[in-house]
C-alpha cells in the first residue's frame, strides 16, 4: 500500500528548547580586566602598546598560575569562575597580541612560554 500526503501520520510541533546561552558579548577590557585583576591602574588599562600588553600577559599568567595552584592544592579560595574568567581573558589579549595560544599548542614548552613572552 502506498501512502499519500494526506495518510502521513500528523508531524508533532517542535519540542521546546531551554534557554540559549548569551551570545559572546565584544572583549571590553577596560570593564573586564579589573574584575580579574584589581591590582590594575587606569593607565595601564589604557595601554594598547606591546610593552603595556605584554605587562597585562605578564599579570595575567601569574595570576593564573596561583590559581592553578589553589586549585590543586584544594585550597579553600580556590574559585573555578574566576580561573575560568581568567583564562578566558588570558585567551583574548592573546588573541590581541596575535600570539598563538600556548594552553591548546602542541609545541614543546620552552618555545610556547618565549611565544607568549614576545608581544
């Protein structure tokens, strides 16, 4: 027997879907860099200069690395939204440096870290 149109079982409406996650707003590092990194001066903030962004990777790594060692050590300060944020940021001014990322390379480590030094 062969079906037509009109025999086809009825389609069931679409199911509903959760809510979506917000779209990835643009990197304001004016707003975003002080929440990570409050130790940070206006001017430094302001300093779009290869030396004044090598200066934030610099912050920014170490800030990382003693997470990473709260982390580890399971220690009660230990915040996975603030290492989160921080990685994420750590990405973005990569990014703006056009340096690769070190944390999804597979080169050897020392050309990774000297990479990441020059900006």
């Amino acid at each position: 027997m062969v079906r037509t149109k009109d025999a086809q079982a009825p389609s069931h409406p679409p199911r509903p879907r959760g809510p979506r996650p917000p779209r990835p707003q643009a990197y304001d590092r004016r707003s975003e860099l002080p929440r990570v990194l409050p130790v940070l001066r206006p001017e430094e903030l302001d300093d779009e200069s290869p030396l004044g962004r090598r200066r934030v990777l610099a912050k920014l790594r170490s800030a990382l690395r003693a997470e990473r060692r709260r982390g580890i050590a399971g220690h009660w300060s230990y915040d996975l939204a603030r290492h989160a944020e921080l990685l994420r940021i750590y990405r973005l001014e990569l990014a703006l440096c056009g340096l690769p990322d070190p944390t999804r390379a597979r080169a050897p480590l020392a050309r990774r870290l000297n990479a990441a030094r020059r900006c």
